[in-house]
C-alpha cells in the first residue's frame, strides 16, 4: 500500500470517502484506522530517503528525459 492510499484508509473507514447511499456526500473525517497512518508515515520517510539518493535521483531524472 502507497502513501495516498495509506493516508485514505487513515483518513476515512474502510477507504471510502464518499458515500454512494447518500448521493456522493463526504464522509466524516478521522474514522479511519490508526495503524494506517502509522503505516502511512513510515512509508514517507522510506520514499523521501529513497528521493534523496544519488543514484535514485539520476535513475529518475533519466527515466523522466525519456518517457516523460
């Protein structure tokens, strides 16, 4: 599971921000589940090291010059 989707689980129960049954509404914010955002934070810190790499940085920059 990635950061965005971590931080929904964390956000909103189940991953669901809006509610179908009740024409799309937004659902209450904070009922999510906390491992979740514990697992949300862990995973910023590994990507935000992983970005700060040399290697990485270089990789990416080449890989954005050819596909965009």
């Amino acid at each position: 599971m990635g950061y965005t989707c971590a931080r929904r689980y964390a956000n909103y129960k189940g991953g669901k921000k809006y509610d179908k049954e009740n024409n799309y509404q937004q659902m209450a914010r904070g009922t999510g589940e906390s491992e979740k955002a514990e697992s949300a934070s862990i995973f910023y810190e590994v990507w935000k090291k992983a970005e700060s790499h040399p290697g990485y940085a270089k990789q990416k920059k080449s890989w954005k010059e050819q596909l965009g």
